[in-house]
C-alpha cells in the first residue's frame, strides 16, 4: 500500500509541476499609481524605477519595492496634468551607459513635441534638447505621421519606435547612432516597417520598446486605440506584448514581424481596458524576461503590472 500512495503521490506531483511550468507567461502583480498622470515611458536600473507621464510635470522615481522614492521636476504648470496643446508629449525613455536618462517627446507637433531632456537621476542635473532637425530627416524616410513613443539603447545606437494610426496604419522601428541629438544633421538614420496590424476594427500600434541583451531582443507594447492620427486618443482595446529576436542582425531590413505576441487581456483579465505605453525588464535569465509594465488610461492616473515571460 505505502509504494502505490507513493506512486499516486509521483505522478500527482509530476502532473502538477507539469501545470506550472506549462504556463509560459504570468501576471504577478498590478499596481496603481493614482496621483501620477499618463505614464508613458519607464526605465529601471540600480534598484530604481524612472517614469515619465506625457503630460506630467515631474519625472517620478520608485524604488525596487515600487513606492515613490524621489521626483525631479521638468515643467511648472499649475494643472497636475498639463494642457494637451502644450504637453512636450514625452513618450519615451531609455537609461544611457553613463547613468544619464534620456527622454524624447512625440515629435507628433512642432515645435511643441519635438524636444528631448537629458537628466542625471543622482545630481538632477538636466539639460533640453531641441530635436527638430533630427525628427524632420526621419520623416524623409517615408514616414509620414511623426509619433515616437518608444526609444531603447542597444550595442549598435539607439532604436526609436515610430506608432501608427487608422489613418497611417504603419508603425516603423528607427535606427540611428549614439549621440543622434549633438549630430542631427547628419547621422546614419534607417527604418523598416514592423508588424501587421492585428485588430481589423482598430489600430493596434507600438506604445513602447525595451532592448534586451542577453537575447539582443527587443520587446515591444502594442496598444489599440480608436484614433484616426497622431494627435488624438480614442477608445481603448487590446493590448500585446511582442517580441523580435536578435534584432541587430535584422536593423538593414526592410520590415520585420514579431517572434513572439502575447495577447496581454486574453492573459488575464486584469489587462482588459488597460493602454499599455511602455515596458522595462526588471531582470533577464536564459529562460524568462521579469518585466514592469506601464499603462496610461487617459484618467489622470497610471497602474504598473509586473509580469513574467518566457522566452
């Protein structure tokens, strides 16, 4: 009797450490942030989570347990969230080898949106940048609406994510060399297209990117929302996270699709309703990224989602 309880007992446990490990990806934990408005980009390093909203005020910093640490202020408007037609729209953010944030606005309106802010996290120290150069040779790619919503350092420069609308539905990865801002008359720029549309009542474009080098991967958000262009917000749908293998190898291409989509609401439930703008990897092993999500919900209000995927 005891071998055949524990023959029971084996395959019992068998079965279910075959259960868990069978589930590739898995929310861990959603957080709301309620007085910081429209996070937009988010970036971590040293135990410290950077977050910007694109229309907030302040850079909001967090610590490894995701509890406000520390703020640094970039605008004083008197509003908590500042007035649409005068955002800077910074959608996106990267940290650079020398410490230093690096965070771009939209480049959707000029001179408004098109411009950048370097930022030392430990002096406070930041300095403006003007991008309009920059922003206008990338639209001599071919692009035609000018969204930038996601910017990532990789070992080859940097890859700046450029999101469609219903009346563009395009979204286009840009390749371009460190220190683009200092020498924007005359870096290397290139594009290719990304992806296909995957929501035929919607747009489902790029709201973030993150680089990840153990796999030299780029992992990407995807939001649908109900817009006919680059300005607008609109109605609220699916959510995806994607990833694209070894994307140094495929920079000269002339467009690229997505190793990897995870539809983030069929999930779980958690994500349904959720815009989700952004991503960073809190940590990388050989077989899982630990990721932290951002979404901004056009409320005045941002929520977090820690989440594991395998790779």
């Amino acid at each position: 009797m005891g071998r055949r309880y524990a023959g029971i007992a084996f395959i019992f446990f068998s079965l279910f450490n075959w259960g868990c490990s069978s589930q590739k990806h898995m929310l861990q934990e959603k957080i709301l942030l309620p007085d910081y408005p429209s996070a937009s980009g988010i970036d971590y390093r040293d135990q410290a989570v950077y977050i910007i909203g694109d229309d907030a005020n302040n850079l909001l910093i967090l610590d490894s347990s995701l509890q406000t640490k520390d703020s640094i202020s970039l605008f004083h408007f008197a509003e908590k969230r500042i007035p649409k037609k005068l955002k800077p729209d910074l959608e996106a953010m990267t940290l650079l080898d020398d410490g230093n944030i690096l965070l771009t606005g939209s480049g959707s309106s000029f001179p408004t949106r098109s411009i950048a802010w370097l930022i030392n996290p430990k002096t406070k120290i930041k300095d403006s940048i003007r991008l309009d150069t920059f922003y206008q040779r990338i639209t001599l790619q071919g692009i035609q609406e000018l969204n930038i919503e996601g910017i990532a350092a990789y070992p080859g420069g940097f890859i700046l994510a450029n999101r469609g609308s219903k009346g563009y539905p395009k979204n286009h990865l840009i390749f371009t060399r460190r220190n683009f801002w200092k020498r924007q008359t005359n870096v290397e720029i290139s594009s290719m297209l990304a992806g296909a549309n995957t929501d035929s009542s919607q747009f489902s474009g790029i709201s973030g990117i993150t680089y990840a080098s153990k796999q030299d991967a780029l992992i990407l958000t995807i939001s649908t929302e109900d817009t006919r262009n680059n300005m607008d917000d609109g109605a609220i749908g699916t959510s995806y996270l994607w990833i694209i293998r070894n994307i140094s190898s495929k920079k000269n291409w002339k467009a690229v699709n997505p190793d990897i989509i995870i539809n983030l609401d069929q999930l779980d439930p958690k994500f349904i309703g959720q815009k989700i703008e952004s991503v960073c990897i809190l940590k990388e092993t050989s077989s899982r990224y630990y990721l932290l999500l951002a979404a901004d919900n056009d409320n005045g209000s941002s929520t977090l989602f820690k989440m594991v995927v395998s790779k």
